[in-house]
C-alpha cells in the first residue's frame, strides 16, 4: 500500500522547524529529506527515521522496524504529532549523518 500524499506533506510540516524539508518519490514511496541529507523514508503511511545515537538518547524507547522487506531497520516513529520531540529526533539525527556526496555531472559524448 503505497503511502498517501496527505500524509507525506503532514509530516513535512511537523517538521518545518528542523530544516529545509523536502520529500521525493522513491519506488512508490517517499524519501525524506532536511537540508538535502536523507534521513528516512516514509512507508505505507508510517515514518521510518535512520537509527542513530543521538536519536536512541533523544527516543530511548523507539521500535526498531524494517520499512519494506529486506531493508535495515530504522526508528519507526507512531506519533507524527508531537512536533517538538519529532523535530529534536530529526535535528539530531542528520547531525550525526553524513553529508551527502556530491553528485557527478554526467559528460556529454
């Protein structure tokens, strides 16, 4: 079941305070992003947060899940609504998370 657009902009809102928060399709659902740093992906209307120790000291009591079959697991967040404590976990997690590598420009033949 492929996660509702509704859905994907709620959580991107919650998280205005983080960053620059931007989502993109990926494989009919969504990857999310602050500052242009992944940090989760949002599965069958269910945010998935990367796993990291800034965020186990933040959410101690997280669940770890997979999102999709055969993916690691990462910190599965049930409550979308308590915009504070989802903008600590993500401000902290990306803080942890590589910069993303800059991409390659494609040469012309």
């Amino acid at each position: 079941m492929a996660s509702k657009i509704e859905f994907v902009e709620f959580t991107a809102e919650q998280l205005r305070h983080a960053g620059t928060i931007t989502y993109r399709k990926m494989f009919g659902e969504y990857g999310i992003y602050c500052d242009g740093k992944i940090f989760g992906v949002i599965c069958d209307d269910q945010l998935f947060i990367k796993i990291t120790e800034a965020g186990r000291r933040i959410c101690p009591d997280l669940k770890e899940a997979p999102p999709y079959d055969g993916a690691k697991n990462y910190f599965l967040v049930e409550d979308v609504e308590d915009a504070e404590l989802l903008t600590s976990l993500v401000i902290a997690t990306c803080q942890e998370l590589p910069a993303p590598k800059p991409k390659k420009k494609k040469e012309k033949k």
